[in-house]
C-alpha cells in the first residue's frame, strides 16, 4: 500500500510540476561566430536545436537579404530622437528593446516610436540576469514592462524578449514562452554601447557594413553617438546592396510558414 501511494506521489508531481521546473538553468551567454564576407553569423548546432525547440530566433533565412534592425535601449543618452528622425526618413522598421528605466526616463520617446510604428519589445524591468531570480520575479520582471507600456502607448501586448546582458538559460526560454513572449537573439553587434569609448561614426559603418549577412538581425544600442552618426548612411548604402528592412513580425511569420506542416 505504502509502495502504491509513493508511485502515485511521484506521479502526481510529475504531471504538474511547471514545465519549466523540467528544463536546466546553467546560465548560457550569447555568443557567436561572427558573419564575414555576407556568410551568415553561426551560434553552433548546439544552441540551434536549443533556440529551435523553444521558438527563439537570432537570424532570418540566409535566401533572401532581408534584415531586422532591433535597438536595445536600457537609459537615454540623447541619441535615440535621431535615430528615430534618420528611421522616419529611410521609412525603415525597427524593434526597440526597452528596459523599466528606460520607460520611466523617456517616455515620450516610447510614446513616439509606437506613433511611428516601431516594435517594442521587453528587455526587462530592471535588467537581471533572468537565470537568478524566481519564476514570479521573471513574471513580475516583464509584466512591469508590459503594463506601463500599454500605460505610455495603448499597446496591450508584448511579444518579443530579449534576454538582459545577454544570459539565459533553457528554463528561462520556457518560461518566457509561458509568459507569451518569443526571445529574439541577434546575428549581427559589436562593443558600441560603452559611452566612454566611442570612436566615430566609421567604427559603427565599417562593424555593420563587415557583418551584413542575409538575414541578419542587428543590434545596436540607442546610448552610442556613433551609432546614432553612422546609421543613416548604413540604411542608405544596405538599400544600395540590395537589402531590405523588416519587421520582427514578418520575421516571425516566414519562420512560421517554413516550419513542417503536421497532419
């Protein structure tokens, strides 16, 4: 009898357990090898099969030349109203990661980027490493985020994540999912975002102009002056090379149609 009810115990917390109490936490850093030579960027089999079976992404098909541009904005240093005004100009898409400082900083500018059709996307509250806090705090961590962005914008939902410093784990993927969101990696970035070290609007063309894949999904920070001075002519000479800006969405929705059928 004693035996019975152990199995069935074992059973029970089996069966509902979250998901995500099934998945490791080993922190994982982003990191790839880098694209050359419009040879797209490459994470390893490893993180392929991982980011795939949760629905993650970090570069679109290398079959067609379009890229993503996506901006993760932690604080404002006075750059991202030009970058906003150069997007208008080229009438070129993008997808701004926003952190609860940011939010509370700059709302205004959030306010302008949904008016200007921009995807936001949630970077975090506060901006931990997601693999050491509780399930409820990494809820608490994007609801925050989400809530006080439909307060700024009117925008009730939010879709896509990416992942602070970088760090995450297969527990976190879960868990993001459950929460509705989607992780979006990038395939294209460079060191741009120390304020201190900023070397001129060719360093930020000539890292973007070098990594340029089909497919690429770029990330650039809106606190880098360089940046901010290097990428209208960025936008201008990619359109020259035959690339076209798209949305996370349209994104989404070619992986979606490339994906097996099952019947």
């Amino acid at each position: 009898m004693k035996k019975t009810i152990f199995i069935f115990s074992v059973i029970f917390l089996i069966v509902c357990s979250p998901a995500h109490a099934q998945y490791g936490n080993s922190p994982i850093h982003w990191g790839i090898k880098k694209a050359a030579d419009e040879v797209p960027a490459e994470a390893g089999q490893q993180l392929d099969v991982l980011l795939e079976r949760h629905g993650a992404v970090y570069k679109g098909s290398p079959e067609s030349k379009d890229i993503y541009l996506t901006f993760d904005n932690g604080y404002e240093n006075g750059y991202t109203g030009k970058i906003l005004d150069v997007l208008k100009k080229e009438q070129v898409p993008a997808a701004f990661f926003i952190t609860g400082h940011y939010l509370k900083t700059a709302p205004d500018l959030v306010k302008r980027m949904a008016a200007e059709g921009h995807t936001i996307g949630n970077h975090s509250w506060t901006h931990p490493d997601m693999t050491t806090i509780s399930n409820e705090k990494t809820k608490k961590e994007l609801e925050q985020v989400r809530a006080e962005t439909e307060k700024l914008t009117g925008i009730k939902s939010m879709a896509y994540l990416r992942p602070p410093r970088g760090i995450f784990s297969e527990k976190t993927l879960v868990k993001a999912r459950e929460e509705g969101y989607t992780h979006i990696f990038w395939s294209l970035a460079y060191v741009d975002w120390k304020t201190d070290q900023q070397k001129g609007w060719e360093y930020a063309y000539n890292n973007i102009m070098k990594q340029i894949h089909p497919g690429s999904i770029l990330l650039l920070h809106t606190v880098s002056k360089d940046n901010a001075d290097a990428l209208e002519k960025a936008i201008k000479d990619l359109k020259k090379r035959g690339y076209t800006f798209k949305t996370i969405d349209d994104l989404m929705w070619s992986e979606a149609i490339e994906e097996p059928m099952l019947y």
